[in-house]
C-alpha cells in the first residue's frame, strides 16, 4: 500500500508535525480548503496557522494535552488562510509515540451551529467555552498588539515599539515623563468608573495637546501613551530630522518646562457628567544624556531604564505632595554604562564581596507555614549603591561571566539554605536558586553543585533550582545531561516563568520536573482578566495532572491570593506576604515560626 498517496489524498484535512509542532508534512484536503501551497507550510510551526488568541490557548490547553495524554479532540479553533483570514475550524490530534515525536492533526471546517444543536449538545459545552476564551484572549491581545482601548493612545508595548523604530530612538532620547494621575480612585469611587474613564479619556487629550505644541515649537520628536491604570508616559526625542548639527542645537524643548506644562494642564478644570472637577497629576522626569545615538541592541533598555527612573521620580513626586513633579537624580544611567567597564566591576564584585544574596519567602497556604525561600542575587555596588539583578545578569550571561556570579549564589543559598534548616530544628526550608541557560549548558555544571552540596552536607532534595523554558529549548542536549544527574542525587528542578516562552511543554517528557513557578504577569492579572485566569487555571491543573508542586509568583493582593487558593495553587511567592529578606530576616523569619 502506498501510504503516502493515502495519506495526501485524505478526506480530511491532515497535518504532520514534529516533536516542536514544525509542520512535515500536509495533505491535499488542507491545501484546498485554505488555499495554501505545500511549500509555504512545510518548515512552519503549525501554531503560525492560528489567530494569536488561538496560539495561547493552543500552548496552554492542547499541546500540555498532548504531551500527557498523547490525544487531543474537539479543539474549536481558527486557521488563517493565505490573506490571514480566520476560517473557523475544528482540530483533533494524536501523537506516535517514538523518538520523531511525530503528531498528527486533522483540521477540517468548522460550521455554527444552530440554536436547537447548541441546547441539544450540551455535552461538547468545551467547544464554546474555549471559543469565549479565545475572544476574550483576542481583545486582550489588541490591546497587547499596541494600543489602549479607552484613550486610542498607545500602550506601553506600542510606545515601546514606536520609540525602538521611531526617530525618538533613532536621533536620541530626550527624556521620558511618567504622569501619575492623583486620587484617580476616588473619583471611581465616588462618580463611578465611567467618570473615572471619563477623566483619563480628558487627560489623554490634554497629553497629546501638550504633544502638538512641542512638535510646532521645536520639531522634537514626542511619543504619548497610556501606561495603564492611572499612568501615562511622554517620551521625548531628540529633534525628529534626526538632530544634525551640535547636541545642544538638536534640544528645542526643555523637559522641565514640559513637565511643568503637563502638571499645570492636567490641573485645569475639567466637566465630568455635568460636574466641574480638579485632577492633579504627580510627574516624573528621567532626562537621558542628549546627543547619544542608541545602538539597535540597546535601545530597548535605553528607554527603559529612563522609564524606571521617571516611574521612581513621580512616585516622589506622590510622596512629597503630589500636584508637582520630580526629576530622577541617579549618579548615572544604567544603559549608557559601557559594557566593558561593567564586566571588569562585576569580577571585582565577586573578589570583593560586593555580592549578597536576598531571600523571598514561599509559604504554603494549605499547611499555613513557611515553605521555603528563593534567593536573590543583589550588588552593593559602592559608587552605585544597589543594583538590581537586571542591571547586570543580562551583562554576565552574554560574557560567560555567568558561570562564576552562577556559582557564587548557589554556594551562598546552600550555605545559607543550611544554616536556616539548624534553626527550622527538623522542619524542612527549601531553598530555590536561579540558574540561568547559559550554565547549565557548562558540562561542569552538575559536578560542581555536587561539591557544594556535598561540601555544606546539604540535602539535595532541600535544593530547587529555577530554570526558564527557553533555558531548556536551547542547548538542550547538554542540559538534559547536566539535570538528569542533578535529579539522580535528588536536587528539583523547577521551570520559573512558566508560561511566558513558547516551548511548548514538549520539555516536560524529557527533564525531570519537580515545580512549575507561574510567572508574575498572569497572577497580576487574576484580578481582572478572564485570560490569565484560564491561564493561572491550566497551569494548576497541569500540575496537579503530573503531580508536580505550582508556585504562585509575585502574589501582590489579597484577591489574588483567594482566586490561587481557590484554584489549588498552595504555594505562593510575593510581596503580600513578604519582600525579599536579608539573609539575618530570613534566619529570623524560621525561628519565629
Ligand atoms: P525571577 O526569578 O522571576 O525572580 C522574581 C522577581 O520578582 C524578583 O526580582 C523578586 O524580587 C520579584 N518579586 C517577587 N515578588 C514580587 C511581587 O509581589 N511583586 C513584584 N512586582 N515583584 C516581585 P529581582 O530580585 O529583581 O530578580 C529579577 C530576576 O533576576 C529574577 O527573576 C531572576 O531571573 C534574575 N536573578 C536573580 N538572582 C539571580 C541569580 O542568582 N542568578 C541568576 N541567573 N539570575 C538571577
Ligand atoms: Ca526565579
Ligand atoms: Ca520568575
């Protein structure tokens, strides 16, 4: 039998795909249906087929499925034609066990069903509920594509993205302004969130007039968005014909007079259903080194750390009265450091103990108790004052230097993770380090945390090591190696962010893994989307399903705390309960309990 003609001339639409959902392979039904050549889909991921909001749910629902159970049916979904129409679809699959890790899909075309077939199929309720969510992930995902629904501005990402390709990022940056707009609650409270919207819509108005003016006056370059919540950013740039000529001829506006302008228009009365109010606005204002042209790589981080800087100022600004604004004083600026000159302070860190490690406590909501502790690395840096870790892991990963920072906070959590189970007396602390791709593809790695374990007579089953997805996607042969005889003497691995990358959970049949850490922008959002909480939710179930441990992070509020629990995620991780601790708090923390 030739089952390769068979198999092109299925009835159905059939797909082939590898272990990392790379397509193979693809019949003549699919190809008709969507209009599609065979080349142009061979070598793709299959999920490029999918409208975003599909992919998400894809990853999180029916590939997890998959790699469980080795089935998965009844998928209501949507396939892109060639001019990226959504054709509403129905997909099943099921893999062949085997080292090709081989799946196949059919996908054929989906119809709407009528009023009397949807009440007597009750039973494939599935179908719609995964439809309601892919709506509800496809609006939130607008919005992620770039704007804000309420005001039209930009979001943060669109601002992101503008000042990356825009001539603000080309020419330079001037400055970034972080607008925090005061009470903003008590106005919902009190009028009701329409006004609430009512008054950012006005406010968003009075940005981009403030906007208009800077670009009449002095050409400079100026990016409006809406940061979310009650935050608003004006990004300056440099002039938009790209600043020819000396630095301080391409600087027509001064950032303080428009920040001064922002505080004072915001300020002007304004009609809200009917009501004359006043909304006053905290501002903060980062000014970059002018003249400065971002090199693509940096650009990103160029604009964000003016963005932390102004975002720390308008908290000030807040603090001190509100009403007002506040430049960012920092002795320098975090991406205009030269790269160099940081790996050179980052080895003398090292030498010099300018490095110690925090401690975040995890606890366990079931059993009402301390669970355990992941540690933070931080740098005393003695000209700079404290640096957090993404001012300079980034920096030690692409160096390599990773491997001694690496080593150094994994000998220090062991000796720590030590000391705080003598003081537990018999009760059980984990301790949780992060260890980043790069090391784990060091064929030395597994041996020298041996050492330090052996070396600190610590019991490895205490010991959990944090590791992204990506950490596992990429190198993969050597990190298999690496953890398998890390997970041989007993250590747990667990996948931190989990959720974010999109490896697409095939990982979990090859590494040993003991804990999933739910990343902190979906448990932000269990307040308030219906999206991460069916995130949040599978996630949980998935652990549950192969018995291994879910850990909540950056739990912040109370609310979110009850929909975990309430969800079955036991462990948590977080501000609500506790900040990272120094070393002696968290030393203090076991013998109070
Ligand atoms: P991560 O592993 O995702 O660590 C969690 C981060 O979230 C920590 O930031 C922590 O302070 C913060 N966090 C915890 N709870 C909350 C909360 O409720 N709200 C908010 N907003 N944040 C919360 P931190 O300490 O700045 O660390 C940032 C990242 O740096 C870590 O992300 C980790 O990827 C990396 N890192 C830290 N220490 C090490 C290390 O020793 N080695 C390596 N390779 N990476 C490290
Ligand atoms: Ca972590
Ligand atoms: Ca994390």
């Amino acid at each position: 039998v030739d089952f390769a003609a068979l198999f092109a001339a299925g009835p159905i639409g059939s797909i082939v795909t590898d272990r990392d959902d790379v397509i193979l392979q693809v019949n003549d039904a699919f190809l008709a249906w969507t209009g599609y050549a065979a080349e142009r889909l061979i070598g793709l991921p299959l999920t490029r087929l999918m409208p975003v909001g599909d992919r998400i749910l894809f990853s999180t629902r029916t590939a997890p499925l998959l790699a469980l159970a080795g089935r998965a049916d009844d998928v209501a979904l949507a396939v892109l034609d060639p001019d990226r129409r959504s054709l509403p679809a129905w997909l099943a699959a099921s893999s062949v066990d085997g080292p090709a890790g081989l799946t196949v899909y059919t996908i054929g075309p989906r119809r709407e069903r009528s009023d009397e077939e949807r009440q007597l199929i009750s039973a494939v309720h599935r179908a719609e509920d995964s439809d309601d969510r892919r709506r509800q992930a496809e609006s939130s995902l607008e919005r992620l594509a770039g704007h804000d629904e309420l005001t039209g501005l930009l979001n943060r990402r669109g601002m992101l993205e503008s000042v990356g390709t825009g001539s603000a990022g080309r020419a330079g940056l001037l400055a970034v302004l972080a607008i925090g707009i005061d009470h903003l609650r008590v106005v919902n409270e009190s009028l009701g969130r329409e006004a609430g919207d009512e008054v950012l819509v006005t406010v968003a108005g009075r940005l981009n007039r403030v906007a208009e003016e800077i670009v009449s006056n002095g050409g400079n370059d100026v990016v409006v968005a809406r940061a979310g919540g009650d935050e608003f950013v004006v990004v300056l740039g440099a002039r938009a014909d790209g600043g020819a000529g000396p630095v301080g001829d391409s600087v027509r506006v001064d950032p303080a007079a428009v920040a001064d302008r922002l505080v004072a228009l915001v300020a002007e009365p304004m009609v809200i259903e009917g009501l004359e109010i006043v909304v006053t606005a905290s501002v903060g204002l980062a000014a970059a080194a002018t003249g400065i042209p971002l090199a693509s790589g940096i650009a990103d981080s160029g604009v964000e750390s003016l963005l932390r800087g102004a975002g720390t100022a308008m908290h000030e600004a807040k603090a001190t009265g509100r009403a007002r604004w506040k430049p960012f004083t920092a002795v320098s600026d975090d991406s205009v450091i030269d790269e160099i000159r940081l790996l050179g302070e980052i080895r003398t860190a090292i030498a010099t103990e300018q490095l110690r490690l925090e401690y975040q406590p995890q606890l366990d909501v079931a059993r009402d108790r301390l669970h355990g502790f992941e540690a933070l690395i931080r740098w005393d840096h003695p000209d700079r004052g404290p640096v957090q870790p993404s001012g300079f892991i980034d920096v030690a990963e692409r160096s390599g230097m990773i491997g001694q920072v690496g080593a150094w906070a994994c000998r220090s959590a062991i000796e720590h993770g030590r000391a705080l189970n003598e003081a537990a007396g018999g009760r059980r602390v984990q301790m949780s380090v992060n260890i980043s791709a790069r090391q784990l593809s060091d064929d030395g790695f597994a041996e020298s945390v041996a050492e330090m374990l052996r070396a600190s007579a610590f019991d490895p089953s205490l010991l959990t090591l944090e590791i992204t997805e990506t950490g596992l996607v990429t190198d993969a042969d050597d990190a298999r190696a690496n953890l398998a005889r890390l997970s041989a003497l007993g250590v747990r691995l667990s996948i931190d962010d989990f959720g974010t990358g999109h490896a697409g959970f095939a990982y979990l049949k090859d590494f040993p893994v003991d804990e999933f850490k739910i990343d902190r922008s979906f448990v932000s959002g269990l307040d308030e989307s219906a999206e991460d909480t069916a995130i949040v939710e599978s996630c949980v179930r998935l652990g549950r399903a192969l018995g291994i441990d879910v850990v909540a992070e950056g739990v912040e509020t109370a609310g979110q705390l009850e929909r975990l629990t309430a969800l079955g995620c036991d462990l948590v991780q977080g501000y609500l309960y506790a900040r990272p601790l120094s070393a002696e708090a968290a030393l203090a923390l076991v013998l109070a309990e």
